[in-house]
C-alpha cells in the first residue's frame, strides 16, 4: 500500500442503484483514511446520480459503456484511458473479471478487491471472500473489501449509506410536488410499485390501488407514484384503478429529482428496489415489502424503514420471476400473503408517530 497519502485512487463503482447506494459507507472510509487522496470514481452512466454531491469524491469518470468504451477494443481504450492519469490504487466494488483485468491493464499497482470470478491473479492484494459476509447485509460485504485489504486500513468510520441532497434540489422538489396539487402542509406519500429484475419482487398493481385509496382518504392527500420509465404503464393502470388518486411520475423524473422527492415524503412504501436504499439513505419513513428477496442482505438500512415480509417455505427465492406455474394457488405466496390492511395498518403507525392527520 502506497505510504503517502496525496495519492490517486481509482474506485470501481457497482452497477446498480442500490447495490451503489450501499458502497457509499466504503468511499467515506476509503476518504477516511486518505483524507489528502484524488478520489476518482469510475462508474456507468445510470448509476452516476448517487454519487452527486457526495463530498467524498472528487471526479467521476464515465464508462461508457454503450460508446467509446463497449466490450472489445472498447475495453482496450477504457483500460488506456484510465492508464493516463497513473493512478496509484484501485478499489473494486465490482466483483466481475472485467473490473480487475482493466485495472491490470492499466498498470495500476495496487488494485483490491474480491477473489471472486477467477480473477485472483490480477489483484494485489487480493482479498479473500469470507463466506460470513455472503450470509450478512451488503453494506458489510463490501465494507469487508477494505477489511481484508490490510495494511491498517480501517472501515470503522460508520454505515450509514450517504445520498446527499441540495438545497437547489429541496426546493425543486417542493416545488414539483406543489404543482401536482399536493398541499405540502398535509402528509406527501409516496409508492414505488416496479422493480428492476423481474416481477418475483413486485407486490400485486391491485393491492397498490387498493392501499392508494385508503391512504388518501385517510390522509386526505394524493399518492405520488415512483418508477423510472418501463413503470409509466404500471402506475397508469394503478392510478386508473384507485379511481383517480395518484400522480404518477414513473419515468416523468430524472433520478436525482426523484431522489429529492422522495426525502420531501413523511412516507414511501416500496418494493425491494434501487429506490428503497435512497429512501433509507435519506431518512424517509417507508415500508418495504419484501417476498423472493433475502430480508438480510438487502434490507434497507435505516431505522426509519419498516420491512413488511411473511416467511413462507420457499422464500428467498432471489429468483426473477415466481417459479411456480401460474395455475398453482399457491404462486407467489410470498407476496399473496402480504394483505393491505397489514400494509394500510403499518402506514397509519408510522404516520401518527409522525403526527398525521393533524388536529
């Protein structure tokens, strides 16, 4: 490990939302014992967003993945690129083959990361997979990258997930929310019914109309409905069947407006989804209903996150799509077994401890 530490470190950023979300305590340690370092993040276009205004990076350079840098010679020129700021570390939260073979290819002396994916002989150091950390939280597995790193690196330094918001942003948000018709004096609730990956994650469009309508006549408020774009038809057909109570913004946000948005709601009930780790990572009130998903690995990490699961025999799945034929009365039990009113319930918990309604 370099001994100075005005040194140029390289971090492979993880390629999905919410696996990005969860990397953010390590970059704040990696920071942490590095205060002086140039801290690049290397990261694809879609998972960016999370890394703004995260004060503990000090660039983010794009793999471009579709363009300049895809598969092939792309690889050759990325791995050149990066070989042109001579960076002095790299830190792999991406476990695939590829992550390391740029960084060897890039000449960079010190790149850490997993023995996972054959990789082992372009890593140095490479760190040991401890099968523990497969049984923990994420947050845990790659915090335990720098864990086995050595060389008196410490990740002692908090895990808590960091997505920090703008003022700029803050009031974009209430802005936003005001001109969909939403008093911002009475309770701002939102849902997230997609999830990317499959449907096995995803409670029934239905139950999320269903459950639409009580909270907004209990609360006397619209529901905002989140989702990138694939979620407009999605949230279209649950505006339609709650009668009209929704606004939906599937696909009608950036991700960073969406993550502002959804700091501004008093609640936010969810799928296990990218949009599930912001709301924890911003302090939100939500509920997570959790089915095919390991409870434990993927859990949101936050006290202000309610997880809503009935263990049944054949969950976690981590399967895309229920694995049961569809003439089985059991299929997708995980999620049948999640009714509205134990969902409707929580939420009126969660939002009179809040203080909602208002007197």
């Amino acid at each position: 490990m370099c001994d100075n530490s005005k040194v140029k470190i390289l971090i492979r950023a993880a390629n999905w939302i919410g696996d990005a979300i969860m990397t953010t305590p390590v970059i704040r340690a990696i920071r942490k014992n590095y205060p002086d370092a140039h801290i690049v993040l290397l990261a694809k276009p879609w998972v960016i967003p999370v890394f703004d205004h995260n004060p503990h990076i000090d660039e983010i350079m794009v793999y471009e993945n579709s363009s300049r840098h895809t598969k092939g010679l792309g690889t050759l020129r990325l791995a050149r690129d990066i070989r042109l700021q001579r960076f002095d570390i790299a830190i792999l939260m991406q476990n695939a083959f590829e992550a390391a073979l740029i960084c060897f290819l890039a000449g960079i002396p010190v790149r850490i990361g997993y023995n996972t994916d054959g990789r082992s002989l372009l890593l140095n150091p490479s760190v040991k997979m401890d099968k523990k950390l497969k049984k923990g939280h994420l947050i845990d597995y790659y915090r335990g990258i720098l864990r086995g790193a050595g060389q008196g690196l410490c990740v002692n330094y908090g895990r808590d997930p960091d997505l920090p918001i703008s003022d700029m942003e803050r009031r974009a948000a209430e802005a936003a929310i005001t001109s969909y018709g939403i008093d911002l004096s009475k309770p701002v609730i939102g849902i997230n019914p997609g999830a990317t990956g499959g449907t096995a994650k995803r409670w029934f469009p239905h139950r999320y109309a269903e459950l639409a309508k009580r909270l907004a006549d209990r609360f006397k408020t619209k529901i905002l409905i989140f989702g990138g774009p694939s979620d407009e038809e999605l949230g279209d057909s649950i505006n339609a069947e709650s009668g009209g109570i929704c606004i939906n913004i599937a696909g009608k946000t950036t991700l960073r407006q969406a993550f502002a948005m959804i700091e501004k709601c008093n609640l936010f009930i969810t799928n296990d989804s990218g949009l599930m780790h912001a709301a924890a990572a911003l302090g939100t009130n939500q509920i997570a209903i959790i089915g095919s998903t390991d409870p434990v690995a993927t859990a949101p990490s936050s006290p202000n996150s309610f997880i809503i699961r009935v263990p049944v025999m054949c969950s976690p799945c981590l399967e895309a799509h229920c694995p049961k034929k569809q003439s089985d009365l059991n299929h997708h039990v995980c999620m049948d077994k999640v009714s509205v009113e134990m969902v409707f319930k929580k939420s009126e918990a969660i939002m009179q401890k809040a203080g909602y309604p208002k007197n």
